[in-house]
C-alpha cells in the first residue's frame, strides 16, 4: 500500500512558474516509477511526466515538453513537477501516481493514486 499526497498547486499567471511535490509513504519508493497526470472536466487523464524507478530516464507529453521537469529524491520519498512557462491550457487537476513496472511511459498500471492538486493558470 501506497499513500500520496500532493502540494504546490495555486493560481498564477500565464508564464509563471509552480513546483509540485507528491510525498509517498512506504520503504520501497524507490521501486516505484512514479507519474504526474493531469485532467480537466470532461476529459480523460493525461499522464504528462514519468519517471522510472531510479530515475535515469523520463518521459513528456508533447504538450509540456521543454517547459516541465520530472525529477525525483528518493531519500525523501517525494517526487517534483516543476512547471515553467506555464500556459492557461495548463489549467488542471494535477495527480502524482505510482506503478511497480518499468514500462513508466506508459499510462496504464498505474495503480496509487494522490488526491490531487488543482493548478490555475490565468490569462
């Protein structure tokens, strides 16, 4: 069993800048990839960001490639979004998740979920 729990949403203008943070409790985080997804009303979750297990390798959506990074602190158990150059179309509730597989650029199997994190990106 895995617990998350997700902070740094907010509301900001276009072109600021949020860091999310997903804090997990459990010993074995570092066996877990870990992704960011994102949803809006009436649309399926997006998974954005990825990491595997080590964190050597990620993986972007096209639509936040060049202005988000996945990174990880496996001493903390806590995984980070850092979002730049944000855009209204950003706007979103915002999921860390966890998988015990290492195809971590693929959305399915992710199987713990936070309660998420709303971010608001004005115009």
């Amino acid at each position: 069993q895995v617990q998350l729990v997700e902070s740094g949403g907010g509301l900001v203008q276009a072109g600021d800048s949020l860091r999310l943070s997903c804090a997990a409790s459990g010993r074995t985080f570092s066996t877990y990839a870990m992704g960011w997804f994102r949803q809006v009303p009436g649309k399926e979750r997006e998974l954005i960001a990825a990491i595997s297990q080590i964190g050597g390798m990620t993986y972007y959506a096209n639509s936040v490639k060049g202005r988000f990074t996945i990174s990880r602190d496996n001493a903390k158990n806590t995984v980070y979004l850092q979002m730049n150059s944000l855009k209204p179309e950003d706007t979103a509730a915002y999921y860390c998740a966890v998988k015990n597989r290492p195809d971590f650029a693929s959305d399915a199997g992710y199987n713990y979920w936070g309660r998420g994190t709303q971010v608001t990106v004005s115009s």
